[in-house]
C-alpha cells in the first residue's frame, strides 16, 4: 500500500472535480509516469484482482527460413520442416503501425460521483491519458466522444493537433453535462450505440480499441459490439464507477432525487445493504464476463483512484 506522502502526491496528480478543461487534459502530455508503469504494461483485470496486460505492438509473418542455431523451436515451421526434410523456422517482422481508438462517454449517466471528482472527469483524463501516451509511442490516435445528443469522431492522425482536436471535443461534451436531467434532451442508449457503430465501421484490423464508461445500459448491448470489434482488433474495456455504486453510505436516513422524483431511504436496513451490494456484484462480474476473450481486456478505475500515474497504456 502507498504511504501516506506517496498517495497525497498522486493526489495533487488527478484532475479533481465536477468538469474538465482543455488545459488540463493537455497538460497530461507532460504527466509523468510513475516508474511502476515502466516495469510492466498493466492495463487490464479480468477477474477479481488479478492483472493482465495489454497485448502491445506484434508482429508480422515474414519468411521462413532454415533453422538457425539460437532460433527460438516454437518457431519452427513444422510442415516446410517435413517437407524439406530440414528444420525451417518462421521469421517475423515488428508491426509498423497499431493505431489507437478511444471511444469515450460523456453521457448523463456519466455526471456522478462522491468522491474527488465525478466519472465523467475520470473519463476524460484517462482518455487524455491514453491519448498522449500511445501518440509518443508513435501510433495513430484518434476515437469517439459520445455525449447526450450526439457524437463527435475523430479518426487517426500521428499529430498533436490531432490529439488536441480531439480532447477539446471531450471537453465540449463534458462540460455540456448538467445535474438538470430536463435540461439535455440526451437520447442515452440510442447515441451510445450509433457511436459505437461508427467505430466498427472506423475500425480496421489490429487496432488496439479503448472504451471508457461505466457501462450503463443492458449488458446485451454492449457485448454485441464489443465482441464484434474484438473479432481484428485488441478492445480494453475501462469500467469507470464511483464507491456508492458498489456500497450504500453509512446508516442514516438518506434522500436522492433525479430532479423529477425524490426518493427517502435508510441505508442502515441489513437486508437493503446486501441485496444492493449483490446487485452491483452480479452486474460486475458479468461484464468481466464479457472480458473472457483473448483480445479483450479489463480494468476498474473508481472516482477516487488517485495512481493513474501507475498505469501504462502502450
């Protein structure tokens, strides 16, 4: 665990908060990583507390050549073996190119959070995050910003105006959300999913596909085009959600409201907690579900994560 001047450190290096600005989203082009992100690419967790790591930058075939003292024997060609009556071995080449797609939510659903900033901020900095790491890695970056009404697609450029186009239209989007649910006639699942088709149609073969939510809707929706973009590409899921979503507050008498309706409860009911509680862990595990495919990955990253610096994204 981090000590106490570690985390007030990595405190100070997250972007708190109800909105985001462009400046701080470009800033992060600068943030340092922290050197636990050098050692391992850690960006995934499949199931409970264990990590994965992204599939980075792979290979292409070349040629197959005769075996070579020192090659690697997982490489040999066995039917070219056979048939020459040699061993022959598979020579690959380094990919060129991975370009990077982020598919980013800032709809209503996102505008919420309890602890140090809201999930559309968490968004919106791990997108910038994402963004400026793979542009110096020398990928194509470019994706989606997904808002209440409409859409904005960026497609892959290898420049930081590029980048910078793309993050202002994070911050149009984020800092057009509202605790006024009346005032965005925002169309939820419909924009959602016309976002998503548009980066199936963008999306070629190996591109490596970030999507940023919390992954609102039925869960149906979002395994039909996450499944299909996984069928080329590497898709990483990134599951924002905020501490109340996973455990009701202390007892006490609580009241919510969505801006129509007001709801009154106490959160101190044994039985309320643990059906509440289960409720969130069914949900969980089943979209980690989701994730049991080899190009597909996972992470959870709460509102109050303050380590982003931890995190490698290449």
């Amino acid at each position: 665990m981090p000590t106490q001047t570690s985390q007030a450190s990595f405190t100070e290096s997250v972007i708190p908060g109800a909105y985001v600005s462009l400046a701080q989203l470009l800033a992060l082009r600068h943030q340092p990583t922290h050197p636990a992100a050098t050692q391992s690419k850690v960006v995934g967790n499949r199931t409970g507390q264990k990590l994965s790591k992204i599939k980075g930058r792979g290979v292409d075939f070349a040629e197959v050549r005769p075996y070579q003292p020192g090659d690697d024997v997982r490489a040999i060609d066995w039917r070219v073996t056979a048939r020459k009556n040699k061993p022959h071995t598979k020579v690959f080449r380094e990919e060129r190119e991975r370009p990077t797609l982020i598919a980013v939510d800032q709809s209503q659903n996102m505008f919420f959070g309890s602890r140090v900033r809201l999930k559309s901020v968490t968004a919106a900095e791990l997108a910038g995050r994402i963004a400026w790491q793979n542009l110096a890695a020398g990928d194509r970056v470019g994706g989606m910003v997904m808002g209440n009404r409409t859409q904005a697609l960026h497609k892959p450029y290898r420049t930081t105006k590029a980048v910078a186009r793309f993050l202002n239209d994070i911050v149009l989007f984020n800092n057009k959300l509202t605790n006024n649910p009346q005032a965005e006639d925002h169309a939820g699942q419909t924009v959602i999913n016309e976002g998503m088709l548009r980066i199936r149609r963008l999306s070629g073969n190996n591109y490596r596909i970030f999507v940023i939510s919390d992954f609102a809707y039925p869960l149906d929706f979002w395994r039909d085009h996450l499944h299909q973009l996984a069928r080329h590409n590497q898709v990483v899921l990134v599951h924002i959600h905020d501490p109340l979503e996973r455990e009701l507050p202390p007892a006490d008498h609580y009241a919510v409201t969505d801006g129509v309706e007001r709801l009154q409860f106490y959160s101190g009911d044994h039985q309320l907690r643990r059906k509440y509680k289960q409720r969130y862990e069914q949900r969980l595990r089943t979209l980690q579900g989701l994730c049991a495919h080899d190009a597909m990955s996972y992470l959870s990253v709460q509102t109050d994560s303050t380590q982003l610096d931890q995190l490698s994204w290449v």
